[in-house]
C-alpha cells in the first residue's frame, strides 16, 4: 500500500525505514534535499521540499487517497496538515504524537510509545534470535561431521526442523546426515520424507561416537532409553524433564513447534526458505498445533504465515491424504466397537495395533465425537502399551493426567490438550495389570479415570 512519511528531518526513516517484509510502500517526504539524498540512497523513494506548500504534496500523491502519516512539531501541524488537504481533501492522516492536537480538523493520534514498542521489540528479537544462530554457526563451524538426531519415530515437526538446521549450518546431507535409532512408521510421515525428497538415516547407538558434533531437534538426551551423554545443541519445544545436557540449548515449551523456532532462526540469518523446506517446515507447524488450534502461540502464526507464501501447497495435499491400509481400518472398526464415553471421556482399546502413530491419529479422530471433552486411545505394538490423550485445550493438563496416571509403570508425559504414555507389558504385568483382552481397556480407563478425579478435586 503506498502512503506517505511527512517528517522535517529523517526521525522517521532511522525509527522505520529498514522494516523488511511489510505491506507499506512510503513515500518519505522531508524538508532538506541532503536527507531525501540520504534515504534515496538507500534505494527508497523520497522527496524534498517546504513541508507547508502544496508542491511537494502534488509530486508525493498519486491517487490523492493514499494514507499520511506526520511527525511535525506541534506549531506546524495546521500548517502541514492544510497544505495537504488543499491537494488531497480525502486523504486518510494520522499525526505521531500522544493526543491529537485540537485543531480545525481532528486527527487520529499513534502514541510514539506504541511505535517504539512495535518497531524495536521484533528488532530486538530478531537481533537476539540472529546472536543465537551466530553461536551455533561457530560451535559447528569446525566439525568435519555433525549428527543431526531425531526422535526414534520422528514426526513432521522433527523432520522439518532437522532439515532447517541443516540448511542453517549450510551443510550437505553426507557433511550432517538427518538420523533415528527407530523407523518413521506414520503414512503421512513417509509420504513426506518422499514426496519433499528428505533423506532420513537409521542408525545404531554405536554410530553416535563417530560424529564431530551431535545436534538434536524436537527431543532431548533424557528422551532416549540409550545413554546419550551431553550433546552440543538441543533445539526443542517440548516441556525438559530433566535438565537438558547439552552444551548450546534453546528449549521453549510455550512455542506450539519445533519448527516455529527454526523458522526464525532461518529468517534472522536471512537465510532463504525455500519450497520444499517451506512446505516440511509448515507441515510440522500444522500437525504440531492441529492447523494452529492446539497450542499455538504469536510466533507459531507468524511463523505459519510466513511459511504460507512459500510453499507447495499441492505438495501439501499429497502429503496430508496418504494411502491408509485397509488393516488399518478393520484396527478402528474393532476399536469402535468397543468404544465408551464416561464422563466427558472417550476410551478406546484398539488391542493389537501394527504402528505407534495409528494410536495417536486415532485419538485426534475420536476427539470430534459429541460430547467427547477427552479422548483416551490405546494400543499393544509388540512388547508395549501405548496409550494417547487428546482434550479440548481448556480442561485439566493432559501431561499431568498421564503422568500421574501412568508415570511409576513407564514413560509418561506431554502438553495441556495431548500427552502419551508408553509402558513395557512386563511392567505392566509385574504391577498386577492383566495384558490380554478386553481387561486392558479396562484397566487402562480405571486408571486415567482416577487420575482426572484426583486432579479435579
């Protein structure tokens, strides 16, 4: 949108006129040829001359509607301001300054203070992000390798994000391998890796030794049943439950993803995001926040907006509606079956289920069904117990539910609306549970009931 910057000197273009990104087009118009030099030089468009004569106002307009904004001492605003409504009656104006001055027209007042606020505060951030990303370029500048470490069944938000920092480091995919001790097993996971052309390594916990440099992204050294030690980097968005060992770290919980985080990294290096990165990095944002309904804060949108502009998005499409086994159907439909709501909660047993993430995505799915403000999913894959909870976002945290529910029998643990729990069978058989049936749906809904009374009281 063109408008136009009316200040005497150039205040207005050192407060704003290196923004980036922005949907303005100014026009600076100033009182000395020196200044309109001076920004003109920087590739901006600028014009000179007294700032209380028509002239300048009929060379500036081009429409005579395009926005004013005016930084002008008090004593010379009615002056300003007539000569621009002489060539511009229409012209939409707003004056910096703490109240509107009282005058033969009104004008709407923007507090200085409020555009300080917005312009430093992202300065500031991206100022702060960009140090960060400096740290990190130099603490791996002299690794001849780096491991860049996902979760053992990775997830978009991981992926994407082991990508991101590769193309951070300005690294090959042999120079930094993206790598799991497990398999990526959910459909939609696989159709990413293939259809964005992603390169994922399987690797032994032996292999770690041989790296330079380890790096680990939407997970953490605690989260590994193998002993990984103190790494060098660990960027991640999940709550740490143990101190985090690592020798840089950027950890947020409050973020909704992974990737948001990435995402400014690339952007305060202005490094450029292209498609295919553009494409997984929204991707992971959107299945980390259920499309920025789960959790998502200020960056996750701007960070998704960004990404927006840039992706593929009939890449998207494929990615996000892959082919579902028939298997997998007949594991839901036998769930269904089977299917109580108590109290708000849905509880689901699928019994023998072929891959971890079907529990995950089925929760999600029984979530929508009326009356549902939980959704409590589970299943055996090989030797384990795998249990998934969804909620609404505004009752009881789910991470605690679980914990409390499920923490002394194995892992347990997430956010306010999704958590999981993961317990051995042998565990599960040594604290007196039954492992076969029907008796484990049971067992399992006993226990998280109790606990979501427990936390209501």
């Amino acid at each position: 949108m063109r408008c136009l910057f009316v200040c005497a000197d150039d205040f207005l273009w050192r407060l704003a006129g290196e923004r980036g990104e922005t949907r303005l087009s100014p026009v600076w118009v100033v009182e000395e040829a020196r200044v309109r030099a001076r920004i003109a030089e920087r590739g901006a468009e600028a014009l000179a001359g007294r700032l209380d004569a028509d002239s300048v106002y009929r060379r500036a307009f081009r429409t005579g509607n395009e926005p004013v904004l005016l930084a002008i001492e008090r004593a010379r605003q009615a002056a300003v301001v007539a000569a621009i409504r002489r060539v511009a009656p229409s012209a939409p104006l707003v004056v910096l300054a703490e109240t509107a001055p009282a005058g033969a027209e009104p004008l709407v007042a923007l507090s200085p203070a409020a555009v300080a606020t917005a312009v430093l505060e992202p300065a500031l951030e991206r100022a702060v992000t960009r140090a960060r990303v400096e740290r990190v370029r130099a603490h791996f500048d002299d690794a001849e390798r780096v491991l860049i470490m996902m979760q053992d069944d990775p997830d978009p938000d991981a992926i994407a994000s082991a990508w991101a920092l590769r193309t951070l480091l300005g690294r090959t995919k042999t120079a930094a391998p993206i790598a799991t001790f497990g398999t990526i097993t959910r459909p939609e996971n696989r159709a990413m890796t293939r259809i964005l052309e992603i390169d994922v390594e399987r690797i032994a916990p032996r292999d770690v030794a041989s790296y330079d440099r380890i790096a680990m992204v939407d997970t953490q050294p605690a989260f590994f049943e193998e002993p990984m030690g103190e790494v060098d980097l660990v960027i991640d968005h999940h709550p740490e439950e143990t101190p985090t060992r690592a020798r840089l770290r950027d950890v947020r919980p409050s973020y909704g993803a992974t990737s948001t985080i990435l995402t400014e990294y690339l952007r305060a290096a202005d490094v450029k995001i292209r498609e295919r990165l553009a494409t997984a990095l929204l991707y992971g944002i959107k299945t980390d926040t259920l499309h920025l309904e789960r959790g998502a804060t200020r960056a996750d949108m701007e960070a998704f907006a960004h990404l927006h502009a840039h992706a593929n998005h009939n890449a998207l499409r494929r990615i996000e509606r892959p082919d579902l086994p028939e298997a997998a159907l007949d594991v839901l439909a036998k769930g269904i079956a089977r299917r109580r709501l108590v109290d708000g909660v849905m509880l689901v047993h699928l019994g023998v289920v072929g891959y971890p993430e079907l529990v995950a995505q089925f929760a999600d799915l029984l979530l929508q069904v009326e009356g549902a403000e939980w959704s409590v999913v589970s299943g055996r894959i090989g030797s384990e117990l795998h249990i998934s909870v969804r909620n609404v976002g505004y009752v009881r945290a789910a991470g605690d539910v679980v914990h409390d529910a499920f923490g002394k029998l194995g892992s347990a643990g997430g956010h306010r609306s999704m958590a999981k729990a993961v317990v051995r069978l042998r565990d599960w058989r040594a604290a007196g549970l039954p492992t076969a049936g029907n008796e484990v749906g049971e067992a399992i809904a006993s226990r998280f009931l109790k606990s979501l009374r427990a936390a209501g009281e």
